[in-house]
C-alpha cells in the first residue's frame, strides 16, 4: 500500500455507533436471485468460511463462532442470518444478536457482518443491513448498536447512510472519528 495511501494513515481504533429509530431505517431489496436465509445446524463451517473470505486478515474459527454467538440451535436461527446468491452458495453473513453491553441496556446488536470478497462491491451490503434490522425490529427493538474500526471507510457509510451515529466511549474515539471525517461521506459531528 503506498506510504500516502487514505487506509494506511487513517488511525486503526475500534468504535461503537448506535441507532436510535430502526423503524425508519432504509429498506432495501436484494438483487434478483439473492436471498437470506436463517442458521441452520451445521453452519458454523460456511460462517468461518465466509468471515475468512471477507477479510485476509480474520482468524474467526468455530471457536470463535461459540464464544460470540452463544444458544442452541433454536435460537441461532432466530437470529444468524445469511446471504444466498444465485447459484445457491452461502456468500455472506450478519447476525441480529443482543444483550445488556451497551451501557447495561438490553438493546439489539448488529454483529459478525462479513461478505466474500468476491461478492464485495455488487451492492449486497444495503439489502443485507435492511434484512438484519428487520430482523431485530421483529424482535421488538428500537434500537441497535454495533462495533466497527475506523480503517473500514466503506462499512462507516454504508452505517451513517443507515442512521447510525458515532457513540464514542472515549477521546481516543473522539479524536479518530475527526480524524476520519474528511474521508466520509456522511458528518459525523463529535
């Protein structure tokens, strides 16, 4: 990556976002073809598969789909979500989950969201993001947090374009979501 490459100074800090109106999120429709589809026993393998296609440098495992995702196989498929393209192959994740970390409230959490990277850049992220939301809104929840980086310019808009707003913990938050400002396309103001 060149020294001046927008990734390679932008600061690497993990930050939360909160919605507060999931109601009035967008709505998008998937492509013709694609579809989402619910957990169902057995996929945890397609799931690491598919959080190591999306990014080089993920080391999600089995273990890892455990520790985070929690429940039997009932309540996974309530809440961990797919995406299916035309040729009937699993090419994306995102999961409806919840709990009480965001400042002890029990609200919903958009977690775990991975395309392939050979399915990046067809415009799935939107229909992904509006089915999860669906998703917990059905589960009777206003609002919803998530956990992104500052490095993963195209998911902070793609979050901003949604409603989803900066919920800094800290300065060091504060001061990377200034930093990253000017390559938005969204403000931000913290």
């Amino acid at each position: 990556m060149p020294e001046n490459s927008p990734k390679k100074n932008t600061p690497d800090v993990d930050v939360r976002m909160i919605h507060h109106d999931l109601a009035g999120a967008p709505r998008h429709a998937l492509p013709e073809g694609y579809h989402m589809r619910f957990y169902r026993d057995g996929d945890v393998a397609p799931w690491v598969r598919i959080q190591r296609a999306a990014d080089a440098l993920s080391q999600a495992t089995a273990e890892t789909f455990a520790q985070y995702m929690p429940g039997d196989v009932a309540h996974l498929a309530r809440r961990v979500m797919f995406l299916v393209d035309p040729s009937g192959a699993d090419i994306g994740t995102i999961t409806a989950w919840n709990g009480d970390a965001f400042d002890g409230r029990d609200i919903g959490l958009v977690h775990w969201v991975a395309i392939a990277a050979s399915a990046q850049g067809r415009g799935l992220a939107k229909p992904m993001l509006s089915a999860v939301l669906g998703v917990l809104r059905d589960l009777g929840y206003n609002d919803a947090w998530l956990d992104t980086n500052t490095r993963r310019i195209p998911a902070l808009n793609l979050y901003l374009a949604f409603g989803f707003a900066p919920h800094p913990r800290s300065e060091a938050e504060r001061a990377a979501w200034r930093a990253i400002a000017p390559l938005l396309k969204y403000p931000v103001g913290v």
